[in-house]
C-alpha cells in the first residue's frame, strides 16, 4: 500500500478497512465513499490512499490521480442522478487530503446536514457503485 500506517485519523482507518464505509469507487491510489455527514443525497469524499495532510502535499501522480478519479465519479454521479455536482476542497475537518462531490438538488443548503438511515445510505451506495 501507498499510505503511511504511522497517520491514524478516520480516513486511514478506513483505508486499511478498521472502520466501514458506503464505498462507491476504489482504484489503486484512490477510495471514494458516501460522507457519512452529508449535506445532500449522494455526498462523497474521494480519497488518495497516500497519507497526506493537504491535498497540495500530494506528488504529482497522486495528485493527478485523485483529480482524474474526481472527474470520472463527478462525471458518473451527474449522470446518475440527472443534477449538477459541486466539488469543494476543505481540508480542514480530517487531516487527510481529500475532495467532497455533492449533488446539488433543489433541496441542498450549505451547511446543512442530512439524517440518512442505513438503508437510504445503501440504497444511494447502490445507486452510484460503480
């Protein structure tokens, strides 16, 4: 594996499968899964597997890995689920470099946070698995 298992935060843990997730995409160097915090149906973080604070700190072919896989589940999710995706780069709420895609249906609301049930995060795990 490409990632430091010195780093300990979530996004490690669930790389190395210690922790589960509503996983829609993984390539060699990426992982991609449903926010389990969403702000619309179908919000997900894409990952790299290397362990790195910001997404800057990536080398160039990991970075270019991440973004060629953000463009691809943008892509798939867009045409899934038929509405705009908005891709936002944070940083700040889990060590880990990582991209968010969200859908942006009528109902979305910066900030807002959904309640979703385990079913309606496996159905949406469902819908956008590639």
């Amino acid at each position: 594996m490409c990632y430091n298992l010195g780093m300990d935060n979530v996004f490690s843990k669930i790389i190395r499968g210690e922790i589960p997730c509503y996983k829609i995409y993984e390539d060699e160097k990426n992982l991609a899964f449903l926010d389990i915090a969403p702000e619309s149906k179908g919000h997900t973080l894409v990952i790299p597997k290397a362990n790195v604070d910001k997404v800057y700190e990536l080398d160039d072919e990991d970075y270019d890995a991440l973004f060629h896989a953000v463009k691809k589940i943008a892509k798939h999710m867009e045409d899934v689920l038929g509405v705009r995706i908005l891709m936002k780069v944070v940083g700040t709420d889990v060590p880990h470099a990582h991209v968010h895609l969200m859908p942006l249906d009528p109902m979305w609301k910066h900030g807002r946070t959904l309640k979703l049930s385990e079913a309606e995060f496996k159905e949406i795990q469902d819908k956008l698995a590639f």
